[in-house]
C-alpha cells in the first residue's frame, strides 16, 4: 500500500534542493519552465529547467508537426516536454516503495487522503490509471510549493511555467506560475 501523504514533504524537500542547488550553479540563467517527469511504476521523479532560448528553438523545430508536439498558453508557445529542457534530468530522486507495490503483482492500492484509497489494477487497468493518481498527487505537491515561494529563489523569465508530464503517457500539465 502507498500512503501518497507520505511522500508530499520528500518531494517538496527534492523541489526545494533541486532549486537551490540550480540556482547556484546557474546563478545567470534565466527559467523559462520548471518541470516535474515522473514514472511511478520505476519509482522516480527528474527535475528540469528550461531556458526560454532553448522552448523558443524546440517549439520551431516541432512547429511544422503541429500543436500537439508542444505546450500553448496566454504567454505564447513553449516546449512542455520535459525531456527536451535544456537542464533536463538535473535531479532525480528514487522511490523504491513505489516500484515495490508496482510489481507486487497485486492490486495497487494508494491512499489518495484519509479519506479516499484507489485500487488500481494494473495489469486491467494500464498504467494511465495510475499516472492519473500520480500526477494529481504532483500537481498537489507543486502547488503546495509554488504556494510557499519555493519558486521564487530561481531567476525566472517574465513567463515562469511549472509542471508535471508523467512517462510515455497523456497526463501533462503545465501552468504559468504568479
């Protein structure tokens, strides 16, 4: 069983040091985007950054394939893959509990909050189901962070995005960040 709760002040802790420690080492670099890649069933997240120079050049290499090869908002197009950042995977924290329960073999279970637990079976089910728990769980955790400044200790572009794109699947969501 998984208790996603948790996990929530790790990961904010694995944001927090991330951010610092890219923002000591790339003190002139400007952020563009700021993303979480996760894949619950290996059990890691990556942490990337991305340059608005470097979204602008992806964006206009995919730009002929059309606009669902990359992220579109009120601030304009940007790259909201996270493997193509330019600082992509500058972090990455395993989870081994995640990939335990993942390959119990057994139905997941994954408690969402005290109140909700998900069974996901897996093999029925596919990973999307569980890529929906997982990034709504994420999506929480940037939040909670973006809420507490964390994101404000990076030198950021006018339009700063956050983000969470779970591994080969739909789940991705992107926001401009206040």
């Amino acid at each position: 069983m998984i208790n996603l709760a948790a996990f929530e002040k790790p990961i904010q802790e694995f944001i927090e040091t991330s951010i610092a420690s890219f923002s000591q080492q790339n003190p002139t670099t400007k952020v563009a985007s700021f993303g979480l890649f996760c894949c619950p069933g290996s059990g890691w997240i990556s942490i990337g950054f991305d340059t608005k120079t470097h979204s602008d050049e992806n964006v206009a290499e995919f730009k002929d394939q059309g606009p669902e090869w990359y992220g579109k908002d009120d601030m304009g197009e940007f790259c909201n893959n996270c493997p193509d950042f330019e600082f992509a995977s500058f972090n990455m924290v395993d989870i081994p509990e995640w990939v335990e329960e993942y390959e119990s073999g057994e139905v997941m279970s994954i408690i969402i909050d005290d109140s909700i637990t998900k069974e996901i079976d897996v093999e029925e089910e596919g990973d999307e189901a569980l890529n929906e728990v997982f990034i709504t769980f994420l999506i929480k955790v940037l939040k909670e962070s973006e809420r507490q400044s964390v994101f404000t200790n990076i030198n950021r572009e006018s339009a700063f995005r956050i983000g969470v794109q779970m591994l080969d699947s739909e789940y991705s969501e992107f926001w401009v960040s206040e």
